[in-house]
C-alpha cells in the first residue's frame, strides 16, 4: 500500500492499493482513475504517485526474493500482518549488509 494525501481534506492521509490505478492525470491537480472507476485527487504529483507505486513494487519483490520457502509457508498459513512482511524486509536486508 501507498500513503497519499486527498486534495481537498485538509492533507487527510491515506492508504491505497497501487494495483488499483488504472491512469494519472494532472488537470491541475492529480486525479487517479482506479480500476474500479472511482476518480480520487491527490496532493501528491504524478511522478510522486508513480515512485511510491514503483517503491512498493519493489518491497515486495525484494521481501520475495529473500525469503526462504520455509518462511512463505509460515507466513501464509498464519495469515501475516503487513508487521510480519516489514520485519522481514529488515531482517533480509541486515542479511545482505553482514555479508561481503
């Protein structure tokens, strides 16, 4: 998920699926069409939306990437809160840091 700001409630925060936008336009302001129709303006530029989409991405692809099968089968039996997946994203990349 991305953290974005609605344009027109006082900078209210919240969190959207990046898989849900279907287009960006600016017309002034950032207007993201999602998938299901719902138009949704943002504070954020569209280059902005776009890098945390592209951020987010590549989170989980890394936490995929390093993650032993054994550990996938735990998560995914126990239902794992996105706390569980940040937690391994540290610990996978304190990995690669420790090695030479």
């Amino acid at each position: 998920m991305i953290r974005l700001h609605h344009y027109n409630h006082d900078a209210e925060a919240f969190w959207l699926n990046p898989d849900l936008i279907e287009s960006i336009d600016l017309r002034p302001t950032t207007v993201l069409t999602l998938t299901t129709g719902k138009k949704v303006w943002v504070k954020e530029a569209p280059e902005e939306v776009c890098d945390l989409a592209a951020l987010f991405r590549g989170a989980v692809l890394h936490v995929a990437l390093n993650m032993t099968s054994e550990r996938a089968g735990e998560i995914l039996s126990a239902r794992a809160t996105a706390a569980d997946l940040e937690r391994e994203a540290q610990l996978a990349e304190s990995k690669e840091n420790d090695q030479p």
